[in-house]
C-alpha cells in the first residue's frame, strides 16, 4: 500500500470512530410519583349446604350450665 492510502484509511477510520453514538443514563433529580384513582368492591357470597349450614348456627340455651362443650 502506498502511503497515500494508508492515510486515507486510517483519516476513515478515525472519522468513523468519531460518529459513534453514546447512551448516557442519569437518575431524576426528584423521586417518580403516580397517581392513581383506584376503587376496589368485592362480594363475597358463601354458600353450605344443610348440614353445614346447621354447624355454623347459633346454640341458643336457656342456662348456661345445660349447654353442651364446644369441640
């Protein structure tokens, strides 16, 4: 190669290195809020059959002493 053309290539070299992109990250200088309007509705529905049904009622005694233990 002739000198001529080395110096053309390393003149492209250097001028395509130069036109790399750079990225840059930097972190805000105050902390990013969101709001948000939100409105949560939950229904439940539970259902048993009578069996069960008949576990979860109330014992109603007319003494405290004729009640039977709870389990």
């Amino acid at each position: 190669m002739t000198s001529g053309i080395k110096l053309m290539v390393i003149l492209a070299a250097l001028t395509v290195s130069a036109c790399v992109p750079r990225i840059e990250l930097a972190m805000p200088k105050e902390p990013i809020t969101i709001n948000m309007n939100v409105r949560i509705e939950h229904d439940i529905n539970i259902t048993a059959d009578k069996r069960s049904a008949a576990l979860l009622q109330p014992v109603v005694c007319p003494d405290a002493n004729a009640c039977p233990p709870a389990k």
